[in-house]
C-alpha cells in the first residue's frame, strides 16, 4: 500500500474553498489540508469541519497574506496587512525572532479556535522552505509543537513535497506523475500540494489563481482519477500518519 498525501492549501481561503475540500474529503480523495488562520473563512471552515473528525487540519502560515497576529514593521503595515509578496521579496532578510514570534502566534490561535494542535506545518508560497530567517523560525516550532513540516527532513522523519499539479500543468496525468515521483522517494511523508476550489466572487477578488482551482476539483473528483487510485493500491494518508 503506498500512502500518499494530497494536501489542499489555502483552508479558509474563502467559502468555496472550505467547501470543495469538504467534498473531496468526503468523496474520499483528500483527507490533509492546511488553513490560514487569519483568512476570512477560516472559523467557518473549523466549524464546517466538525462533521469530518478524519480531515487533518494543518497550518498554513504566512507573512505575506492577510493580517498579522502581531505588529512589526519589518512583517506589516500599521494596520497590521502583511507586506504582500508583490511589494516585499520573500527572499529578503528577515528576523528570525519575529517570524517566529508571528507564527507561534498563529499557531496558538488555531489551537485556541479548533481545540487541537494542527496536523502538520507548511506555509504561503513555501516560504519556510526557501527563505533562511523563516526555516530557522519554523524548525524551532516544529520542536517545540513536535509537528511534521512539509519538504523537511528530520532525525526521525523525511518529507518530500511535490508541486507540479498546478498552473497550465493540471491534467490527471500530471497528477498521476506527481503521486509516482513521490512514491519514488520512500519519504516518510508524500505530499502532493493542490488548491482545488469552487468559484465564488471573493476567489475571483482575492486570487489570480481561480478557474484552475476548479479544474483541480474536476481532476481530483473523477472516475478517472478514483479508479487510478483503486487499480495502484494507493491509500490516501496525512500527516497524522507516517509510511
């Protein structure tokens, strides 16, 4: 049995979101997702979330989406916006403290409102991943929370990440791709990261990446794609369970 992990970032994101994962969750195609908690929708999304205790809920944390949990000039505005990616290189030098005081503060805050610790760690645009100040803040986190990070790799843990199934690459058999390179790997933690969605008019003001989200959906929901899944023994997994 090879368990992979088909991750929906952006949990919260906005109504239709929460809803198209819901769905393919309860289709039986996504059991991981990860959720920024200071999106609009991200309560209403827990709450929706209540029916389906298999879901894995992770955190998406950001420093360039939405609002700050807390001020500092060199992460947001005075009105507490975070500098957007469009505005601010990711890349750029950053305190490692201030991330790390801005990310446990989202973190505490998707404890206080869901009640548990999130399944799992990833962040907006991988931002842990590829900027140095972030991914010593994010380590430190995922010791203190013993948390699994997406494309980490641990004493007692690796996880490779993959995220080709996106843009003018969304077809099944870019998805079925992603799944065997993954397999590949022998990772502890195979994660193919997708942004299905249903349509709706915050989507269409929020994100540039919209009609894909719902092509994803179509791809992931398909008969196609469900007897793919029968016919290579494939079990769909989360972070709360390892290889």
């Amino acid at each position: 049995m090879n368990k992979i992990i088909l991750n929906v970032d952006d949990f919260g994101l906005t109504k239709g979101v929460n809803e198209a994962v819901l769905e393919l969750h309860k289709q039986g195609v996504v059991n991981s997702t990860t959720a920024l908690v200071n999106s609009p929708y991200f309560k209403q999304g827990v709450e929706a979330a209540n029916d389906s205790p298999n879901l894995a809920i992770g955190i998406h944390l950001t420093i360039d989406l939405f609002t700050a949990e807390l001020y500092h000039p060199s992460l947001c505005t005075v009105e507490m916006q975070f500098h957007t990616a469009k505005t601010h290189d990711l890349k750029r030098s950053l305190d490692s403290n201030v991330v790390y005081n801005e990310w446990k503060a989202q973190i505490e805050k998707f404890i206080k409102i869901t009640g548990r610790k999130p399944s799992h760690i990833d962040s907006h645009h991988h931002v842990h991943i590829f900027n140095f100040d972030a991914n010593i803040a994010v380590r430190k986190l995922a010791e203190e929370y013993n948390l699994p990070v997406r494309e980490f790799e641990t004493k007692t843990y690796r996880s490779k990440c993959n995220g080709d199934f996106y843009g003018d690459k969304l077809s099944l058999e870019q998805l079925q791709a992603s799944i065997e390179a993954l397999i590949e790997t022998g990772a502890d933690y195979q994660d193919v990261m997708m942004h299905p969605a249903f349509i709706d008019e915050e989507l269409l003001n929020i994100s540039s990446y919209n009609n894909q989200r719902k092509l994803e959906f179509d791809i992931l929901s398909s008969r196609d794609f469900k007897q793919y899944i029968v016919e290579n023994n494939i079990l769909i997994s989360s972070y709360n369970h390892t290889k």
